[in-house]
C-alpha cells in the first residue's frame, strides 16, 4: 500500500541575517491514511518546521532538499488552484487559536471563508455545515455561536472551532501543531478525545506535533523522535515509552518527574536541546549522550531498521535495557 | 509545631462583583514546601500575588515570619524587609528580566539592596551559571538559564520563602529536570521553603511535600501530596487525576458546552 504522505530525505535550510541555517536534515516519514503519528520533540528539534513544510507555509527564502509527496503528488511542484485544492485535503491547527483567528470577525465568517472562496459554497449552505461540524465537537447552539466573535469564547472552545474549520474541507490529513499545549489539562483530555473520535470516524490521518511522549504514546498508532532536525527513532507508541531504542528517548523518559512516585534525583540530561546547524559533525546528540563513544563521531548514523521501527544510533542493539 | 514561615488566613480577593479567592487558608511550615494545584481561573495566581503585594486582599491575612503582610507596606524599608522575607519566580523567563542589564548586574542590585552576604559568583554558581553567562545579557541566554537567572535573583535577597509560579512549566524536559534538581539542591543548602504554584501534577509531586487544590477560588483538598495525588478524595482532584496522560489513558468525552 502507498502512504497517503510520505517525507524522503527531507532538507530545510532557512535564511537568517543573509545566512543559510539547516533546521532539518534528511527528515524522512510516511503516514498511511486513517494512521496517527505522534511527532515529538523539544524546541528547535524541527517538529513544526516538517509541519510548515507539509503544509508549504515556510517562511519565505527557505530552501528545501528532498521531496515530499501526497498521495502520489509532488507537493513542491503545486501551484494555483491544485495549491488550495491540496490545503484542503491536508488542513493544520496550531497551538493559540486565538493567534490564528481575526478578533474582529465572527467565529462564523472564520469558518466559512475557504468554503466559500475556495469552494464555491453559497453562504447559507457553508454555515450550515460549519453549525453541524460544531455540534460534532461538542459545542451546542451552532447558530449562536457562529455569530460571536473569539474573544466570547473560552481557549478551550476556540480551540475546538479550529479544529472544526480544519474539518470544513473535508480533510484526509491533519497536521495537528502542539493543539493542546495552551490548555488547561481536563481541557486537553477533551480535545484529544475529541480528535480521537473524529479521527477513527473519518478516517483521517493525523501528524500530531507534541512535546509529551505520554500524551502521543496514548493517541497515536506510532511516534517519531526529533532531534537537532533529524528524526532519531521511531516505533509504535504504545512500546515506545517503555522500551526505547534511542538514547535520546531514553534520556527524555528519564528526565520527566513521575506522577506517581517521588525521584531522588531527576535524570538530567546535561546540555541543551541543539538546533540542526549547531549539531556536532557525527551523531547529533553525541555531545550529550551518557553512552557516546569516539566511532559516534565520526560520522553521522543512518536512520535503520530495528524491530518495526528504525533507530538513527550505531549502539542502539547494545544499549537495550540498559 | 515547628514555626510556621508562612500563614494565609480566610484570604478573599473581590474584583467588583466576581469573587477570585474566597476564604483561602494554609500554613507552610519551615523549610517545608506546599503546592497550590488548580487550572487557568482556580485563582492560584491571584492568592500568590497577593502574598507578595502585588495585589491587596479584600479580607483575610497574610503573615510571613510572624509579620502580618496584609496591607501594602508603607514605607521603603517595610518593602525591603518583605522582599527579604518573600520572593517569587514567574514563568516566563524572557519577560522576567530587564533586556539591557547583565546577569551579574541584575543579581548585584538585589544584593546591594538587601545587603546580601554572598557574592555574585556564588549565587552563580548556585543555580549553575558560567562566568562568561554572568556577563551576558538576557537576549543570549537560552530559557532554561533565564529561568536560572530569576532563581538567583530571588536567592539574593536570601528569602525564606520562595513563590515559584509556573516556573518550570514553560521549560523542555531535558532543561525541566536540571532546573528541579536545582531547586532540590538549594533547599538542602539554604533551608528555603518553596510555594509552588503549578498544574503539572508530577512537579508538584517531585518538589512539594503537602499541596492545596484550588477551584472557582476556593480550596477544595489539601493533604500530604503523595497521598492527595495517590488517592484524590474530592471529584475534582479526581478529575485532574485522570486527566493526566500515562501508560492505558484514553482520553474520554465528557462534556457539551
């Protein structure tokens, strides 16, 4: 089966005070349709730059390696109407709503817009879907709300009415960018319950972008590590907390406080997160890494096979349970 | 008892008709650490920056170290001495420090003015800062020792409680952790008590010894923190609970609104 997405060799490099930057490097993924992929990673890890890329909303000047294609489309090569036709089927909530909506115009307008300009919808009938999607994500009286404007709602419900207008272009791909971080956490559990239903009842594929291996590993089929612009492992969600193949993921389940017991200490992990085009020459987490050795250096790992995931660390079958 | 550092008594805070706080009373004991839990409206902030005057109660009393803080201090000394009793850390470390002044000069005036016995190497090298950071400004420093920067701040005006609001939240994992440690490590050393105002559940656990729930501005559980977060009496405790993503948690629908 071909994927419904699928990254090769993914390279960005942005232009920063007239410097080209690396911020992903040979990024590659595939997502199946009606798979959830959870992207995680810290800041500057280069999550939401393989969104934006995605999504072809990088900023201007960016120059990019590599292909990405929707089913069996050349993203890179559409323009036009088959751009707005492709933004339709592959839709992107972010994480402040509130960022991403016009305060002074209705929650109605907001929703509609791409309906209406890019489809062809008459008003009337745009608002009557919109007022059913937003009953399919828990907010009753469509028609009232669809006349308030954003600052009437709470962050949770604005949320929920991004996520709503993504679904107005009837979607088969969610790029989903941190949707939960700016919530409260009885919120958070709403909205992914939310996702999670609308998901398996329309088959929707969903990129979801977090910083919480918990929180991907209990909505989603597999989850990608990012690292200093690569990806470094991935694997089933369910298996990856528990049994991580990548020092890196070890490390980031061993720093995170437990709910449920006390540490002594804390498994710091020494140093800070690195971006793409400060990573050292060899494995880019080798500067922090508790079992680095000199051939780590020397040159940068592949992303390989192991298991059913792939790992980019040359120790990686010697270092299990440890 | 041991000598209580801090005591919120029947706090209220009133803004026109709606009510932020209502009747909120806890103790935190010397060189012990309390965790006020709650979700964006619990009023948890409110309570914290009436404690260190940055709000003025409608009812109810604060004292710190035996001295009532209640009302706004009138004079400049009052102010230092509260300053050298209370002091808090916010959780954005960009705009928590002013962007033209070095590290070291943004340390070095809290200890000119609270005549501080350490030194400014030394508080760096408490919270884990380089000599060459001490000389930088804020904009070239990265969150995490930002946030390390407002900790040795507040340290220097050597206080024997510290609020911290949020102040790891907005931190990576990885950089999480060593400013946790780093905190651990400072109250072993100088006995401090922290107030930790939080909604992350496992870093209240990790840093806290007893924790107040707050919601709708009220409390409405307190206890030991591992037995209120272990075995939660309240629905709403329960609720924060199980909200919490972790191995078999499937988050489930509840409401319509």
């Amino acid at each position: 089966m071909t994927p419904l997405l699928s990254i090769d060799d993914l390279t960005v490099q942005l232009s920063v005070e007239g410097d080209l930057r690396t911020v992903l490097h040979g990024v590659s993924l595939e997502i199946s349709a009606g798979e959830a992929v959870g992207l995680v990673g810290e800041s500057g890890s280069g999550k939401s730059m393989t969104a934006r890329a995605v999504s072809r909303i990088l900023p201007s000047g960016a120059v990019t390696f590599g292909s990405i294609s929707f089913d069996g489309r050349d993203v890179s090569a559409l323009r036009g109407g088959a751009l707005r036709q492709y933004r339709g089927e592959v839709a992107m909530i972010f994480q402040d709503p509130r960022a991403h909506t016009n305060p002074v115009r209705t929650i109605g307008d907001f929703m509609t817009e791409a309906l209406r300009t890019n489809r062809g919808v008459p008003g009337v009938e745009a608002r009557r879907r919109a007022a059913a999607l937003l009953e399919e994500v828990g907010i009753t009286e469509g028609d009232r709300r669809l006349r308030q404007h954003p600052h009437e709602l709470s962050s949770g419900m604005l949320q929920r009415v991004m996520i709503a207008t993504a679904l107005l272009t009837e979607p088969r791909l969610l790029l989903a960018d941190e949707p939960t971080t700016a919530l409260d956490v009885t919120t958070q559990a709403e909205v992914m319950a939310i996702l999670d239903d609308l998901r398996r009842e329309r088959g929707l594929a969903l990129l979801f972008i977090t910083h919480d291996l918990e929180l991907a590993g209990a909505v989603c089929d597999r989850t990608a590590v990012m690292y200093a612009g690569q990806i470094v492992e991935v694997q089933a969600a369910g298996t990856l907390h528990d049994r991580p193949r990548h020092p890196y993921t070890a490390a980031l389940v061993a720093a995170r406080p437990r709910i449920d017991a006390m540490a002594t200490r804390l498994a710091a992990i020494p140093g800070r997160p690195l971006s793409a085009f400060e990573a050292p020459a060899g494995c880019a987490f080798a500067t922090r890494c508790l079992h680095v050795q000199d051939r780590c250096r020397e040159a940068r790992p592949a992303l390989r096979p192991l298991g059913d995931g792939v790992v980019r660390c040359i120790r990686a079958e010697e270092l299990v349970g440890v | 008892m041991s000598e209580a550092v801090l005591v919120v008594t029947d706090l209220r805070k009133e803004y026109g008709t709606l009510v932020a706080v209502d009747d909120v009373s806890f103790r935190v004991e010397s060189g012990r650490s309390l965790a006020i839990v709650g979700e964006s409206g619990s009023g948890k902030t409110t309570v914290a920056r009436m404690i260190i005057g940055l709000e003025r109660a409608t009812a109810g009393t604060i004292r710190a170290l035996g001295r009532d803080r209640s009302t706004p201090a009138r004079a400049g000394g009052e102010r230092r001495r509260r300053g050298a009793e209370v002091q808090i850390v916010f959780q954005d470390p960009y705009s928590s420090l002013d962007p033209r002044q070095t590290i070291a000069d943004a340390i070095s005036e809290v200890l000119r003015l609270h005549g501080g016995q350490q030194t400014v190497g030394e508080l760096c090298e408490l919270v884990g800062l380089d000599e060459r950071q001490s000389r930088a400004l804020p904009r070239n420093l990265s969150g995490g020792q930002r946030q390390r920067v407002a900790i040795a701040r507040a340290l220097a005006a050597e206080p024997r409680v510290l609020i911290l609001d949020e102040s790891v939240a907005a931190l990576d994992v990885s950089i999480q952790a060593q400013v946790l440690n780093l905190l651990a490590d400072i109250r072993a050393e100088t006995g401090v008590s922290y107030v930790l105002i939080s909604h992350d559940l496992a870093v209240v656990r990790q840093l806290t010894d007893d924790c107040v729930v707050m919601q709708h501005g009220r409390i409405v559980e307190r206890g030991p923190t591992g037995q209120v977060l272990d075995h939660p009496a309240e629905a709403y405790t329960q609720l924060l609970r199980a909200s919490v993503p972790g191995p078999g948690w499937k988050p489930v629908r509840r409401v319509r609104v």
